[in-house]
C-alpha cells in the first residue's frame, strides 16, 4: 500500500511540473498528426464533386507538394494543393472520369506544423463510380546507362497495349519514384497492363519529346494480392529491440518490376555556335554529326584550301585551322556557311547561314602588342647580362613546336604512349622516332610503331611490346615533326621503366547467366568513383584483367549488341533497348602477386540489387522519424530513477 502511495505522489508531482507550461518543465508534443475526417470521405464512391478536403486533430504543414504529392489519374491542368490551418485541400481543375478510382498519394509530405513531426506515408481515395480499385504494383526504375536509380521520374500504366499509346495517350495511373528508384502505383483495377517511366517536360504525361528520358517494356502483367506477415521492430529505445512482430499485411503483386531508362540519341541536326577562340582556327558545333561536312565560301577572303579541318569522330565538332598567316591576323572573317539541317519534319534539309563572321577573341593589334612586350623584356634580360659581362643572346630565340608528350617514367605493359601536337603537321617523319631497351646493361634498338590516332589528326600512339622490368629510353630527333606554319620540333628524350609483374594482380571472371556463346560481352573494371579503368571483353566464357594495380575494386559488364566496343542506347521508335548492363554485385581486393578468380552469374540478382551502395550516387531518401524527445524528459523527471528501483508506472 505504501508503494502504490509512494508511486502516486510522484506521478503527481511529474504532472504538476507539466501542467505548470514552463519551457522545459512538460511534454513535447512527439506525436505525428492524424486524419480526423475528409470531405468526401476517404474511399467514398460515387463522388462527383472535384474539391476535397482532409481535417486533421492539428496544424499541419505539407511539404514540397508540387513534387512529392501525386494525384492518380495524372491532371493535365495542374491541381491546387495546399495546407491551411488544420486542413489540406484539394481542388481538382480537370474533368472527372466516370468510373474512375482517384488517389492523392501525400508520400511523407505532411508534418505537424509546430514541431515537424511527419505523419508518414499517407494516400486518400475516392471513386466516381460504385467501386474503389485497390490493386497496387510496384518496382525500380533505374538508369540502363549505369544502374543507378532515378528519383523523380513518373511510372505509369497503361490498359491499352499498343506501342503507340505512350506517345499519343495520358497515362492512365502514375507515380513517382523515392530516392531509391522505387516507386508504387495504387489504385489499379483489375486488367491486363504495360508500364513506362517518363521524365517529361511538357506536361502532358506522354513521350512527344525525344529528349525525355524514358523507360519502356512489352512485359504485361495482371495486378493481385495475397495475405502475408512481415516483422515489425519494436524499439525499446534507440539502441534496444523490445519485440519482433509478426504482422498481417496484403501483399501487392508485382512488386519487382524494374524498368531501365534512357534518353535518345538527339538526331535532329542544327547549328549551336560558331567561334573563334583562337586566332588561327575557328569552330563550328552541331547537335549531331553528319557525313557531308560544311561548304564554306569567304565573302573577304579566298576560302580555297584555307583550311586545315579537324573533325571529331561524331562529326559534330568541326575546327578549321587557317593555313595561312595572313588570315590568321585578320580579326574578322566572314562566309556564308552550307550545312544540312533538320527541318521539322524530321528531314536533313541544305541550309546556307549567310555573312556569318568569326571574330577573333585576341585582336591582332592587342596580340602584336603583347608581342612587342615580350620582346622588349627579353631585350632588357640581356642587356643586364651584357652588362654584367655576362653570357647573353644578341638574336631572339626562335619559337620551336612544342608537342604534348604523354610519357610516364614508370608506366604499365599494356599502355600507350601518346603524342598530342598542338597544330596540324604538315611533315612526320616517323624515321626520327627511336626506342631503345636495356637490356644486361647494354642498350638495344627496340621496335615501335609511330601512328595517327583514329578520328584525330593531331594525336599520335606509339605501339611496342614493352617487357615488364625493362627500362626504356625513347628519343626523337630534332626538326622530325613540323606543323602548318612551319615551326619545328626540337629533341626530345625520355626514360620509361615498365614494372614488374610482381607489381601487379590478375583477375578472371568467369561468366554466366546469358549466352555467352552468342553475345559480345564487355566485362569494365570500375575505380570507387564508378570510372572504368581497365576493360576487357569475354571470350569462351572468361573475362580476364591483366596487369591490374593493387586496389579495391568494382565491376560492370555490357552486352555489346552491335559490337562497335561501346555502349548504346535505346530507341523507343525503333523498338531496341538499351544495351543490357549488369553490376557485380560487391567489391574485390586486388593485391600484389595475387591471382584473383570469380564466378559471375550476370542474373542471379535482380537488376535493382546488383550496384554495390558505396558507388551509387543517388543514396536512399532518408526516412523522417519521429523525435521521441519524451523518453530524455522522462529521465529528467524521474521516472528512469524509479525503473532503477523496480518501480513500473
């Protein structure tokens, strides 16, 4: 009796320091907020009115509406959401359908308005007919480029299987994906449907655009249900499991589509800009690439084997190197310019852009200026040289071509040495190109191949078997390479020391799970940034990575369809996906001297479980939680003194 008097009396005296609303002496309000009522009411039928509002027990606040609240079917003239007081409304500006289950999915959008405490994911429906759909479908949609989820986009369905009804109808029931890439569907009647991904920019829930990305599938699916249990936790507090439950719950199915976006090649072709950042070349840039370059007839000059032209390997950016001086110190060339474009209706069409100019950046009499100044402080150098008796130049130094050399001293068996000119040579003499081997200390020619790299006349390779431990010496003689304004280039000599093998790790695949016989695999060796550094490509079923530095790393593999060694996108016209790609599914440690062999079934996990977390850049939306700041209060208050004592309130 004594106890339950002691327990009493402390009870009251925590009540009263609540009751008193000092600041830190009572309650926090913890609690999220709840639904009160609706108007209509939530799943109602037969509703004709498009105004709704939601009551709640207290202010509230809704969040980001404009992305996070999702109103099914999607509204082409956008609805008025908005919170006021202790009530969300809704005011619809679309014509209702017949027959036609609605929901307004709130995500976790809504919170108390005072103390933020989210209410948690929250959906309210209601028909025009007799019935309410409740069917649900879920699943992922993630990026074909790279696996990585995509959050934002709209998921929707469609009853019509036609192809074209992505491009000419609304679709019907929408989502939008969390941070995850997951996404849910509700409201769904009973059918048979296909479902896309869309990441519109016009606003009307339809692909019309081909720079929207897209996902599509001919997979159709009936949506059901079945009873099932989950666990749920149950928190002591926030280190400590109280209970696991096993609760009752309908299982939506499917809940594992997964749909993997692209975005079209921009075929359509126009002009974007012309410039002249340089004074001896001018530039031209194009949406896409086309086999017939420009014609170019100069209004204030002879066009005529001006130019040295430099294409990119798409054709799309084109630099025109002036051949000669004199225009090169023109500050202004003008031209009309003839190139094919796209007109609208989907058409490579002949177009003349007529007096277009191309203004040098520097004018020549600030470039010659600069000049004069350069001379003027060499000029001084030696005369303070001179005076000081000592060693000076009387004739100014005679500007040399300078290439890019792209040569490491210490440098890996399998890698090329590049040569970046700035210029456009007019002579290469590959004769004066030499690679020497030490070999017992002695030094012997060794054979290389000097070569124009594909698709770019001012890169050049050199092939040679290098030999893992041998140290090389790679010289080039003075005046072998000359460029279009003939300047020359002076001697040049580097040491190379290729590594050991025991510097490196080796590591196979062995691959499964497609048809490895008939497909062209791309197996990419990935660093922590989702970079490829090494590829290889599979044969008889083996991926296998040489000379690999030791390091942790990640793994991609591509079927590479058409086989042109490079991944490709999808084309929804067309009716081809995006060339399949696959993660494995965790990091591998490469070490020294270390043969590394791994089995690797490309689809032994779904395609949203494969990207290992720690190189996925889009991270999970993190959950709102409730603060639970009462069980800190309670302490403050006594009431964990009394649990010390075996004391239970």
């Amino acid at each position: 009796m004594k106890k339950l008097v002691y327990i009493f009396c402390i009870a009251c005296v925590i009540i009263s320091c609540a009751r008193m609303g000092s600041p830190d002496g009572g309650w926090y309000d913890d609690d999220p907020p709840q639904v009160l009522g609706a108007s209509p009411v939530d799943q109602a039928t037969n509703v004709k009115q498009k105004k709704v509002t939601i009551y709640f027990n207290e202010y509230i606040k809704l969040e980001d509406a404009t992305n996070k609240v999702i109103v099914s079917p999607p509204q082409l003239e956008m609805p008025e959401i908005k919170a006021a007081g202790k009530k969300i409304v809704v005011e619809l500006k679309d014509t209702l359908k017949e027959n036609t289950t609605y929901t307004v999915d709130f995500s976790d959008a809504i919170s108390d308005n005072n103390e933020g405490n989210p209410m948690g994911n929250y959906t309210y429906s209601f028909s025009t007919g007799e019935q309410i759909d409740t069917f649900e479908v879920s699943g992922y949609v993630l990026d074909a480029s790279n696996l990585e989820p995509i959050k934002g986009i709209l998921v929707g369905l469609y009853d019509d299987l036609a192809d074209s009804a992505f491009k000419t109808k609304p679709l019907m029931r929408v989502s939008r994906t969390d941070g995850s890439g997951h996404f849910v569907v509700k409201g769904v009647a009973p059918g048979t449907y296909r479902v896309y991904a869309l990441k519109e920019n016009d606003g009307d829930f339809r692909f019309t655009q081909r720079s929207e990305m897209i996902a599509f599938s001919h997979e159709t699916f009936e949506p059901s249900s079945k009873p099932d249990t989950r666990t749920d936790t149950v928190w002591r507090d926030s280190l400590h499991i109280d209970a696991l439950l096993q609760v009752p719950y309908t299982h939506f199915l499917p809940d594992d589509i997964t749909l993997l976006a692209f975005t079209h090649l921009q075929t359509d072709r126009s002009l974007l800009k012309t410039e002249r950042l340089e004074p001896n070349k001018f530039s031209m840039y194009f949406t896409y690439g086309d086999s017939l370059l420009p014609e170019i007839k100069g209004l204030n000059f002879n066009a005529d084997s001006a130019f040295v032209i430099e294409a990119n390997e798409q054709r799309d950016t084109i630099h025109y190197w002036l051949r000669d001086t004199m225009l090169v110190n023109m500050d202004t060339l003008m031209m009309d310019i003839s190139y094919r474009m796209t007109d609208t209706l989907g058409n490579l069409v002949l177009h003349t852009d007529s007096a277009l100019e191309a203004l040098a950046k520097v004018p020549y009499e600030k470039r010659m200026k600069e000049q004069a100044k350069e001379y003027e402080k060499w000029e001084k150098e030696q005369e303070k040289k001179k005076k000081r008796e000592e060693k000076y130049d009387s004739i100014y130094p005679v500007k040399f071509l300078e290439p890019k050399y792209n040569i490491p001293s210490h440098m890996d068996p399998d890698k090329k040495v590049i040569i970046e000119m700035p210029v456009p040579l007019t002579h290469c003499d590959t004769s004066a190109v030499h690679l020497y081997s030490q070999i017992d200390s002695l030094w012997y020619e060794a054979e290389c191949e000097f070569r124009p790299v594909e698709n770019n006349i001012r890169m050049y390779e050199i092939m040679a078997d290098w030999k893992p431990g041998l140290e090389y010496s790679f010289e080039i003689d003075s005046a072998a390479f000359v460029d279009i304004y003939g300047l020359v280039s002076k001697p040049f000599k580097q040491g190379i020391k290729v590594k050991t093998l025991e510097e490196y790790s080796t590591l196979v695949f062995n691959i499964s799970g497609v048809d490895v016989a008939d497909s062209t695999i791309v197996v990419q060796m990935l660093n922590s940034s989702d970079a490829v550094v090494k590829e290889t490509r599979v044969k008889d079923g083996m991926a296998r990575l040489n000379y690999v530095i030791p390091g942790k790393y990640y793994f991609r593999a591509y079927i590479d369809v058409n086989g042109n060694g490079k991944w490709d996108t999808g084309d929804y016209d067309a009716d081809c996906q995006p060339e399949a790609v696959y993660y494995y599914p965790r990091e591998i440690e490469c070490k020294e001297k270390w043969d590394v062999k791994e089995s690797w079934n490309l689809t032994s996990k779904p395609r949203f479980q494969q990207k290992p977390q720690a190189i996925t850049k889009q991270k999970p939306d993190k959950a709102k939680q409730l603060k639970n700041r009462n069980v800190e209060r309670a302490k403050q208050l006594g009431i964990e003194y009394l649990k010390t004592k075996g004391i239970r309130l």
